[in-house]
C-alpha cells in the first residue's frame, strides 16, 4: 500500500503542483486544512463499511489518500520540530 501511496503522490506533484503552486498552497488553514482532509476519507470510509461496501476495490482510493495526507501532516509537524516550534499542536503558527 505504501507503494501505491507513493506513486500515486508523485503522480499527483506533477498534475497539481505545476505555475508556482506548491502542496503547501492547498492547505491555506495549515493543520486543519489537513486534519479536515484526513476526516473527510475517515467518514468516507466508515460509509463503505456502513453499505458492506469492505473490499481494496472500494477502498483502496481511500485508504491511499488517507496515508497521503497523514504524511503531509507529519512532514510538516517534522519540519516544525526542525526549526524548534511547538509539536504538541497548540500554538499553530498557520491557520490559527
């Protein structure tokens, strides 16, 4: 899955992040233009069960964004460790 995760993000990098557009340009609230995206594939995925719908067909797509965006989450919680900023989530310096 982490495969696919990975393909399917770099695949992406090349449609989405093209004319001085960067990832970060799409998550203008930071954390919780992320965590929004993360609760949005949680509740599609709780959907599909709800109809029986349990399969990689149904899934899948879900499942890989849903780790896509739990990485970006990270990453930007690593890269605000780095630089010495809070990592337990108070004090967000974007998107308040």
């Amino acid at each position: 899955m982490f495969d696919e995760a990975t393909r399917v993000r770099r695949e992406r990098e090349e449609v989405y992040n093209n004319g001085g557009i960067c990832l970060e340009d799409y998550f203008i609230y930071g954390y919780k233009s992320l965590l929004h995206e993360l609760h949005k594939k949680v509740l599609r995925l709780i959907s599909l069960e709800s109809v029986g719908k349990c399969s990689i067909k149904e899934m899948g797509d879900s499942l890989v964004d849903l780790v896509n965006y739990a990485t970006f989450m990270y990453e930007r919680l690593e890269e605000k460790a780095k630089r010495g900023g809070d990592t337990n989530g108070s004090n967000e310096e974007e998107g308040g």
